[in-house]
C-alpha cells in the first residue's frame, strides 16, 4: 500500500476534470491530511471521478461530518478505497452562508453510505443535502427547530434542574461554555 | 453422528454438561455454592472504583485534610459535579482549606479525572457500590463530612496504592526539608562567611596597628 | 397498526399492507430502536429504522469540555467495547497532535482492545440467539464467559465496562502486579469455550435455518454502504483495518483476517467466532512479547491538553468496525468539532436492503447479525 497523496488526487482531476473547481486546502495539523476543496456545483462530478477513476477507485466514504465556521458550514467526506487499500483522502464542500444558502449537493447517489451521515449533518449543522432521497431529521425529532451542533446554538432553558445545591455549578458551567472560540 | 436433528442433539448435550458443570467449579475442584450476599462479599480488586472521597491524615478529618481547595479538579471534573468553596479565616481572608466540598454523586461518573488531577493526592477512588437514599437528589450530594475518610481506610480499601501515595509525600516532605536545610545551611554558610570576613577585616584592619 | 391509520409513511399504503412499529421498546438488548415495517402478509416491503431515543449529543458535550475530558465519554459510545473507544479517541488526536507512544503502552492497548473484542463477540452469540426466540442458555453461558473478562478489566482499569483506559500518548495505568499471568492463564481456557458454543450451536438445525440464506449482501453493496467490520467482511470482502493501516503494533502480530462467501446472517455469525479466535491468537503473542517501559508519553500534558491547530480523521479496528473521530483543533483547550464515526449506526445503512422481501421474524435476526450498540447508533 503505497500512500495517495492529495496532490496526486488533484493533478488527475485537473487532468480528467479540466473545468471542475478544486484546490487543495493545507492542514497545518502533524496528521498532514490536506483536504480537496470542491465547489458545490462541482460536487457530485468529482466525487463520480473519484470514485470510478482507475487509479483511485475511492469506493469508500467512511465518513460524513459537517464542520461549522463563522461564515459557512463544511461537509468533510473521508475517502478510501477499498480495491486499492489507500486512504484517507478528504473532500469538503462549503455551504453559501450559514442561512438562507446553507445548502451543497448530496453525495448520497455516489455513495449511499453517506445516507444516514448527511442526514445527521443536516439534522445537527442545517447542512441541507441538495439531491438527497430522504432528507429528514436522523436523532432529533421531526418538530425541532434549531441545529444544536452549530457553535451559535443556544439551548432551551427549559429543562428542570435538580434542586440541589448545585444553582451555581449550572451557571458557571453556563458561563465557562457560553462562547465558543472561533477558528482563526 | 450426521443425521437431521443431530445438531440439536448435539446443543441438548451441551446444556446438560451445564446443568451438571454448575453445581462445580471446575478450575479449583470444589462445589459451586451461592455466594450469601449481603452477609458474605467478594473480595473487589484494588483498582475498583466508584466514587472519589477525601483523604484526610491522623485522627482528626477536619485538620488532617489534605485538600488545599485549589479548585483544579473542580475545574477538570467532566460533568461538572464537584463544588467547591474556599474556607475563611476569622479576617475574611481566603486560606488553603476547604469550606464546602460537595460531590453530585448522581452526576459523577466515576472517571477518576478529579483523581489524576489532584497535585495534592488528597482525593481518591472508594469502591462502594451499595449508594442509595429515601429523595432523589439530596441523600445523593455527598458533603464534606461524609466525603472525609481516614488515610487508614484508603490502606484497608487499596494498599499499594496508598503506600505509594504515603512514599511520594513522605519523599516530597523530605525533599522540602532537606530543602530548607540546606536553605538554613546556606544562610549559616553565608552568615559564617561575613562573619568570617568581617573578622577578617577586622583583622586587616587591625593589622597594621599591630605592634611589630 | 392498521393500513387505515396509517402515518409511518408518506403516502398511502396499498390495501391489504399492515404497518408495524417495531420497538421502541424490543427486548433484544440492542438497545432502544425502532422499525417502522409496512408488510404485505408476513413479507416487509418497506422498512424505516427511527433513531435518536438514546440521542444525547455526544459530540456537543465534547465540544464544551477540555480534549481529556471527552475520554471518559467515550465510553459511553458502544458501552460494550469501552476499551476500543478510548483506543480510536486516543488514535485520533495522536495523528492530530503528532504523539509518539510508548511500546508498552501500544501492547496495552491492543491486549485491552482485542480482550474487548472477544467479550463483545461472545457477548454477539448470546444476543443472536435471544434474536431468534432462543432467549436463555446461550447468552448466560456467553455472559458466564464475559464477566470473566469483565473481571480482568476490573483489576486492570478500575471499571468492568467504563474503562477510561487510554490516555493520549500511552495508557491511565500500568497492570497490577500478575495480572499478565491472570489474563494468560484465564485465556488458555477460552478456545474450550469457543468449542463448546460450536458444538452447541452451530450445527444446531433450527439456527441453521433461520441463518442462512436470510439477509443476503454482496461485497460490493456493502462497500458502497460504508458498512465496515465483520459485516462488510462476511460478504467477503478482505479490509480489516488492522492490516490496512497498519497502526500500532499489529504489522508484528501474526493473524488472519477471516471473510464470509454468501454473506447472509449465517457468515455474520461464523464470522465472529472465527474473529474471537483470531483475537486470542493476537492475545497470546502480544501477552508473549510485551516489553517492560514507561506507559504513558512523558512529553504529553493530559491536563491543559492543547494539539496545534489543524485537523485529523483517525481510526481503528473496532469490534462493531470502522471506528473513526474527526477532530479539528483550533489550538485551544477545548475540540473545535469533535465527530464519530459510529460503525453501528453506518452499518444500519443497509438495513432496509437486507429486509426487503423477506419475513417479520427474520427483520429481528438481520438487525441482531449487524451487532449494533444504541449507544453509539444514537450518540
Ligand atoms: S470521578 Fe469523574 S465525574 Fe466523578 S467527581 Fe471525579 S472527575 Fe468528576
Ligand atoms: S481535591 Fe485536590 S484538586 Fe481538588 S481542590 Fe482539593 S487539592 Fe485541589
């Protein structure tokens, strides 16, 4: 098993895929997973490239996750391939904004493993999966409104707090997690 | 042996093998006997853990606490479920001691997180298991008194441990004492030096009105 | 439950097609799921799983504590196999923080994490079983065995379920003294076992037929559904992440990877004796060869644990499968996102698929053969 760099990944695209928008983000992390950055309207041509291309054969989308950021949301697919035992190759696309164009395609046709993934994206980030079959909450239930994974969510304060002496160990924890960091 | 139903015949031998096996133990040879809990209990390993309680030293939990309240467990607990105030002393000045240490043990999950994390060694694992109260929330927020147990109880409950603990401290007390000796010894040294050389420029100075 | 008032599915159900709503309460031990299955007679055409009763938000609660303090949660994943949820946490942020880990530690961990492995494979022959109606003997004598190594972990770890074992860069704790002793001399035993639950099972007729030929998958649909571990194996396709990757010190271990042919419920479950197997011979060298050392990296903070920025995907071989964390790291005390990659939930992908067309009953056997955990289905 030899290792498959982004970069060779990208120079086949580039070559296959002349007009397809993708660049290669740094990971400045030890783990030195650079990611593919397709654009949204790119989306599920790369990833059918990616996935039949000979050399590649990335058949695999182990796994989905939405990432948020200040000023839009990210679905990360991690790719492998079984055939050819190489992995991990990362593919993101970026959502327009967080609201209104918070949408990129759904790879769900390529892989169906990304199925229950993206809805749970959609469910906890309100990525919507444009092209998917069965968009619907996955862990929420269907009634609820926000998205809880979002860095700006606020939770309800509905709940009932035991009476014990602890009033104030609920508000500082309150306080100690009340605004997050964003990335630099 | 191959004949349709074998296989089940095969399974009902195995089962009975059971029936019979669990009247004996087979590794050490001897009848298997319900164990009489709660009059009679297994032996827990050492490592057991359920709950954090405090240490204290000597007979007298309220001055021999080891806890110095600095809070960082307070602080590192993943649920959040230890609640700490810091004591006073009688001019409303903040001293190394706790004054309220309560445990939501209805919380705690028993990772010892707070364990590791205590530079003090004052709080440590118990193992008792058998935690139950009359409300749901009160009996179940365990405070200071109750916290406190002997270093001699945490010997009973995990020897190597324990003494482990004792020969940190004990190296850690000589480490400081040898510390300020030979803090002492340098201020001596320095006090014998100046003295030494004042009398040596006492010596000097008196020197030339010595009579040759 | 009638046709007439039927809400489960959009659209109208033909005449004659019954809705049930299996669960949320089904006493097979998974956990609490449930199917909403329309049937035509006794045969499913349809079939929804419903998740989210156990739904806690994991990945939240991680987000707002410090990177240590999410280890302790993460045995709350697959509550059976704490052991490997530590081990892919720990893994994960190793590849994110680029941290080196001791030898001893990384026999540690894959004594820990192959010990789970058996217990949750053995504890899978007890479940199955109570899948298909068989509720009783062969999960109290799995159970009789598991608690054994339940018993094992206690000493080693404090906790027979929650371990909270492996901390970035090494392991908690070293073993008590004898304790490798103990664990040889228990696993020694074991191969009786594992013949003993073959002979009582395997060629039983009964189980036979209600195995094999139900659920059948091919290899390449259980690729394309991201399945992972003994299930996507035992449709015969060779990818174990042990080999693959080749992480920590499994490229010096010596086993072989087994893989199914129809891959129908039957080759699930054979699969997993024949895996238990294979980890007790993983436990023997790794029992043999462990070297003397410190456990845990010395260089590495536990405590105010801060990696680079930067991101990672790691993971491992978990018993259930493929058991990855995405991580970013602004560089704070505290995971920018924290993601599972939970094989339980993935594996249920295919759920629907391997239903279709056939019977009620089976429904409950091809959910048990994918061996799932709420825990981590939900998180
Ligand atoms: S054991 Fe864990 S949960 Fe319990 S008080 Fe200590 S840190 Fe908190
Ligand atoms: S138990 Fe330890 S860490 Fe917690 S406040 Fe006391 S001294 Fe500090």
């Amino acid at each position: 098993m030899s290792p498959l760099l982004p970069q060779t990944v990208l120079d086949r695209l580039h070559a296959a895929l002349p007009q397809a928008r993708v660049e290669l983000v740094n990971n400045p992390s030890p783990s030195g997973q650079h990611a593919l950055l397709v654009h949204r309207e790119d989306a599920v041509q790369v990833a059918e490239f990616l996935k039949n291309d000979p050399e590649l054969l990335l058949d695999y989308a182990s796994d989905v996750s939405g990432v948020d950021y200040p000023e839009y949301l990210e679905a990360v697919y991690h790719l492998f391939s079984i055939a050819k035992k190489h992995g991990p190759i990362v593919l993101k696309t970026r959502t327009g904004d967080r609201g209104a164009d918070a949408s990129v395609p759904s790879l769900t046709r390529v892989w169906k493993s990304a199925d229950f993934q993206e809805r749970e994206a959609f469910d906890l980030f309100g990525i919507r999966f444009e092209g998917h079959p069965d968009l619907r909450r996955l862990l929420m239930w269907e009634e609820f409104e926000d998205f809880p994974l979002r860095k700006d969510y606020v939770a309800p304060n509905d709940c009932e707090y035991e009476p014990t002496p602890h009033g104030d160990i609920v508000q500082k924890a309150a306080a100690a997690s009340a605004s997050p960091v964003p990335q630099a | 042996m191959n004949f349709p139903g074998s296989g089940i015949i095969k399974g009902m031998a195995v089962t009975a093998l059971n029936i019979v096996g669990s009247y004996f133990d087979r590794a050490h040879a001897k009848r298997l006997i319900t164990e009489q809990y709660p009059e009679e209990r297994p032996k827990l390993a050492e490592a057991s853990r359920s709950f954090p309680f405090l240490v204290f030293d000597g007979d007298d939990p309220e001055k021999g606490i080891r806890c110095v309240a600095c809070k960082i467990c307070e602080k590192e607990c993943p649920p959040q479920c230890i609640y700490i105030v810091k004591d006073t002393d009688a001019n409303g000045k903040p001293i190394m001691r706790p004054k309220v240490f309560d445990i939501d043990i209805s919380v705690c999950m028993g990772c010892q997180i707070c364990v590791e994390s205590c530079p003090f060694e004052s709080i440590r694992m118990d193992n008792i298991y058998e935690v139950s109260g009359y409300d749901r929330f009160a009996p179940l927020v365990l405070h200071k008194p109750q916290l406190l147990k002997s270093n001699a109880y945490y010997h009973g409950i995990r020897p190597t441990e324990a003494a482990a603990t004792d020969a940190r401290i004990e190296a850690a007390r000589l480490r400081k004492e040898a510390a300020a000796k030979a803090a002492a010894a340098k201020v001596a040294a320095a006090k014998a030096a100046a003295a030494a050389k004042a009398a040596g420029e006492k010596a000097a100075e008196t020197k030339p009105t010595q009579p040759e | 439950m009638s046709a007439s008032s039927s809400n489960f599915f959009s659209g109208t159900a033909d005449a004659g097609a019954l809705e049930v709503s299996l669960g949320p309460h089904h006493p097979s031990t998974h956990g609490v799921f449930r199917m909403n299955v329309r049937m035509e007679g006794e045969t499913v055409v349809k079939l929804q799983p419903v998740f989210g009763y156990l739904h806690r938000n994991h990945e939240k609660i991680a987000e707002k504590n410090s990177w240590l303090a999410a280890m302790p949660y993460t045995d709350r994943l697959d509550y059976i196999c704490s052991g490997t949820n530590n081990w892919a946490y720990a893994v994960a942020v190793e590849k994110l923080a680029g941290i080196e880990v001791p030898e001893r530690a990384e026999y540690l961990r894959v004594i820990v994490g192959e010990m789970t492995r058996l217990q949750n494979h053995t504890a899978f022959l007890g479940f199955i079983l109570g899948d298909m109606g068989a509720w009783g003997s062969a999960l109290m004598y799995a159970f009789r065995e598991r608690e054994k190594i339940l018993d094992l972990f206690e000493e080693l770890t404090g906790a027979r379920m929650m371990l909270n074992y492996a901390r970035f860069g090494g392991v908690r704790c070293d073993t008590p003294a004898g304790w490798l002793d103990k664990a040889r001399a228990y696993l020694a035993t074991y191969p009786a076992f594992l013949d003993e639950m073959e002979q009582f099972l395997t060629g039983n007729e009964i189980l036979l037929s209600r195995l094999q030929g139900v659920g059948v998958l091919s290899a390449q649909r259980a690729i394309n559904g991201g399945l992972s571990g003994p299930v996507l194996r035992a449709s015969g396709v060779d990818y174990d992440i042990r080999k693959v990757d080749g992480y920590s010190i499994y490229p010096r271990l010596k086993f072989r990877v087994p893989r199914g042919e129809v891959g129908d419920c039957f080759d699930r479950f054979m699969l997993r004796l024949l895996e238990a197997r294979e980890s007790l011979k993983i436990l023997q060298q790794a029992l043999d060869q462990i070297p003397e050392g410190p456990v845990v990296n010395p260089a590495v903070k536990q405590r105010g644990f801060k990696p680079p920025a930067g991101e990672a995907y790691g993971r491992i071989e978990g018993p259930k499968g493929e058991l990855g964390f995405h991580l970013v790291s602004n560089g704070t005390e505290k995971p920018y996102r924290y993601h599972v990659r939970p094989p339980s939930l993935i594996n249920l992908t295919l759920l629907e698929e391997m239903c279709l067309g056939t019977k009620i009953a089976d429904v409950m056997v091809i959910l048990g053969s994918i061996d799932i955990v709420l825990g981590e289905v939900d998180r």
